[in-house]
C-alpha cells in the first residue's frame, strides 16, 4: 500500500508484516497495530478499538484467504496532523461481495438455529472510522483507518 | 503461538464466577461454555464471567459465549459480565449482547444485582 491510497488520506510511514495463516497470529499483527496506535497518539481506547478490529480482519483472512504460500499480508501506514492509523489486511482467497454480506443480527441468532458467527465484518466498521473493502476473485484487501479525534479550538 | 488461557470457578450454591485469564478466542470461549454447562447440570444457573484479565477478545470466542447465554436462558438463568474492557462492553453493545447478558462495573454489583 502506497502512503496515499487509502482514499483521501494521507501518510507519511509504511510498515509491512507477514505471518502464517495460522490460528493466534492475529495477536502479533494485532499487538503492532496497537503500539503504532499509540504511538502516533491515539488515545488507549481508540488504540483498543483498532487492536480488536484488527484482529477481525486477520481472522477473517487466515480462515477465508491463504496465499499460496500460507500467509496473510499486512500493511501500517501511519500519519500525524491529525493522528491516523490505516491497517491493510491482504489474502489470497476467493473474494466475496461485501454489499452481500446481511448484517448479522442477535435477535435471529439467539433461540434460532442460525450460526452466531458472522461479526466480522459488523465490529470491524462500528470500531474504525472507515473500512475498505477491496475483494476480487483473486483475494481480498481489507483497509482500516482510524484518526485521532480533534478537540474543538484544538485542531 | 502456545494457548494460555486459563478460567479460575468459584463454585456457589446457586451461582459461580468464572475468572479468566488470556485471549478468548474460540478454544477459550469454549473452555468457559465447558466449566458452565458442567455446573448447569448440578443446578447452577446464574454465571458471573469476570474478564478482567482478557482485556482481548474475538468475535469466534464471542460467538461461543453466545451459545452459552442461548443455553443458560432456556433454563430461566442468566449469564453476567463484568471488569470488562471500556471495548469489549462497547463490543458486547454493539452485538446486541446487553440484551440477553447483564453487564457490571465489577463483581461486587454483579452479585448485588444477583441478590436483589
């Protein structure tokens, strides 16, 4: 991911990371993205929030999209003025169409015999500002952007 | 990476908590939903979950748990949360959960709220 192709945002620093898809390693990208949170200074909760969508996104991909070389790819791209975060998750799977993807719903998952899975995609967009989802039959690109709050007469 | 997930019973006459400790994933959830459905069968029926230390969770391990709040109502019993991360009780809002789970600052209201 180039520092400028998350849509309008900008950033000044990319990192990359790639890790086996294999169950747990999620907690390492999910760990880096944190401390990147923190360090361009967003706030611990916002830091929370990025870590745990993360999360999501890398568990989607080991379970959905393996490269052919069992891998996931990861991206960080950071920027400050104000302080932002955007993670890129890539896998190599058969792509899906987001706009398909029903909102899951707990009064239909509670009592029913529907699967309770499915959050993924729901936790992912209410815990970032914005989410990306770039999918084609040749895998899967998930961006998460996360940017400081700016206080009033602060910004 | 190793599973280091441990829950911690406090088995009660009517009611247990479950401390736990670690990532709750899928095997996670699934060790708690264990602990408690052993404990269904003798008649326990109201579990606190103190997660004060699983500041980490993911949306498998979620799901889980929600089988487990599925089976404990049937019953007529419930499930409570509590020591929760400020992102895993938004989380739990978010999925609808504060509807079927009760959820509590600590466990000092959760059992006040299980007494009243």
């Amino acid at each position: 991911m180039s520092p400028n192709d998350a849509g309008e945002y900008t950033f000044d620093r990319v990192e990359h990371m790639s890790i086996p898809a294999e169950p747990n390693r999620e907690l390492e990208v999910a760990e880096r993205a944190f401390e990147l949170a923190r360090g361009v200074g967003l706030g611990a909760d916002e830091a929370d929030e990025v870590r745990l969508a993360v999360i999501e996104a890398v568990i989607n991909a080991i379970e959905h999209g393996r490269n052919e070389q069992g891998r996931v790819q990861v991206s960080f791209s950071t920027g400050s003025r104000p302080a932002r975060l955007a993670v890129t998750v890539g896998d190599s799977g058969r792509g899906f169409d987001p706009s398909r993807v029903a909102a899951p719903n707990i009064a239909e998952k509670i009592g029913t015999n529907q699967r309770k899975r499915g959050w993924g995609l729901k936790l992912m967009r209410s815990l970032m500002d914005e989410v990306i989802v770039d999918s084609s039959a040749k895998g899967t690109r998930v961006t998460l952007i996360k940017q400081a709050k700016v206080l009033p007469g602060l910004g | 990476m190793p599973d280091n997930f441990e829950v911690i019973v406090q088995r009660e006459a009517t009611y247990a908590i479950l401390r736990t400790e670690g990532y709750i994933n899928n095997t996670g959830g699934e060790k708690i939903a264990r602990e408690c459905y052993k404990m269904l069968d003798d008649g326990i029926g109201v579990f606190i979950l103190n997660l004060a230390k699983s500041p980490i969770v993911n949306s498998v391990g979620i799901a889980v748990l929600i089988e487990l709040i599925e089976r404990v109502r049937e019953d007529g019993d419930k499930v409570i949360f509590c020591n929760c991360t400020p992102v895993i009780a938004k989380t739990f809002k978010i999925m609808g959960l504060t509807q079927y789970a009760e959820l509590y600052e600590n466990e000092k209201e959760a059992l006040a709220n299980i007494r009243s």
